[in-house]
C-alpha cells in the first residue's frame, strides 16, 4: 500500500464504540484529577463498573506522572 493510500485510509478510520468509549473516559478522568469517584459520577456508572472499564481498555489507575513518583510518599 502507498503511503499515499495508507493515509487515506487513516483518514476514512471510523473509530468503534469501545475506542470511543476509552476515550471519553481517559478525558474525564483527566478533567477530574482522577479521582475515581467523581468520573464515574460524570460518566454515570459505578466505581467498580470504571474499574473494570479501565482494566478492559488497559488504561492504567493513576496518570503516568504519579507513577514516577516515590511510592512511599502519599500522592
């Protein structure tokens, strides 16, 4: 394939439901600082129904920066 044909069809990518779905989650979690408990308010589910989201969609339980932080010191 073509670079020319590789971008077109990047371009015509129709994202599913579940990336969809990833996706608004991640930008709510941001939103709130990522406290669980909030996002799932907004997103109208449970903290565990999140929990499971997270895990299925592998995006991670805390952002990227707390976790090079020292796990000894409280977040």
């Amino acid at each position: 394939m073509t670079s020319a044909a590789a971008l077109m069809q990047h371009r015509m990518h129709k994202p599913t439901l579940a990336e969809l779905e990833a996706t608004y989650i991640r930008e709510v979690l941001q939103q709130v600082g990522w406290r669980k408990a909030e996002a799932a308010r907004i997103l109208g589910i449970s903290r565990k129904n999140l929990y499971e989201k997270l895990r299925a969609y592998g995006i991670p339980y805390q952002p990227a920066s707390r976790m090079l932080t020292n796990p000894d010191t409280p977040a």
